[in-house]
C-alpha cells in the first residue's frame, strides 16, 4: 500500500463505514484493557499494603501475649494492655486514612479512564 494511503477509504475515496467502526471498536477496546491494567496496579498496591497491616495486627497480638506472660503483677499487666489498647487505636485511625485514600485513588483512576485521560 502507498505511503499516506487511507484504508479507512474504498476506492473511489469514500469513507467506508465499516473500516471506520472497525477502527473505532479497536481503539475503545484498547482502551478499556488499560484501563483495566491500571485498575489492577492500583487494586495490587492497595491489597500489597492491607496485607502488611494484617501482619503488623498479627505481631501486635503477639506482642501483648508475649508481655503479659512476662508481666510480674496486676498494675504491669494494665499498664501493658493500655500500650496495646493505643497502639491497637492509632491502627484503626490509620485503617480509616488508608481507606479513604485507596478509595480516593480507585476512583481516581476509574474517573482518569473514563474521560479518556
């Protein structure tokens, strides 16, 4: 085919229909496979940090057993589980950040793809 050539055209120079949606349906599908690759980066970034939440729960429970089995009377046991208590309430502040910000970039992303972005 000749450089500068229009496939998109029949021979006598006019448009044909079909190429034409043929182009249009390949470029939406184009498309919507980034998008898709995007929202799936996002989803596993996301995901990748939850799990490292869950293991920071997991060792904070297992601290607290550790230390109240090491604990030498009442006032220390107390005094432990109130370091657990604020630990365990500055993760659930944490949580509701992290949630809102991952909400934040999904919607992002979906708005960002959506417009064509």
């Amino acid at each position: 085919m000749a450089a500068g050539t229009d496939r998109s055209k029949t021979p006598g120079g006019a448009r044909d229909p079909a190429k034409e949606f043929a182009k249009m349906g390949e470029a939406q599908s184009e498309a919507l496979v980034a998008m898709q690759q995007e929202l799936a980066d996002v989803c596993e970034q996301i995901s990748r940090a939850w799990l490292a939440r869950l293991k920071a729960e997991g060792d904070l429970w297992s601290e607290l057993a550790n230390k109240m089995s090491a604990a030498r009377s009442m006032p220390d046991a107390i005094n432990i589980y109130q370091q657990c208590a604020a630990q365990r309430m500055q993760m659930v502040a944490d949580d509701g950040r992290r949630l809102f910000e991952d909400s934040q970039k999904i919607m992002s992303t979906l708005a960002r793809s959506m417009s064509g972005g």
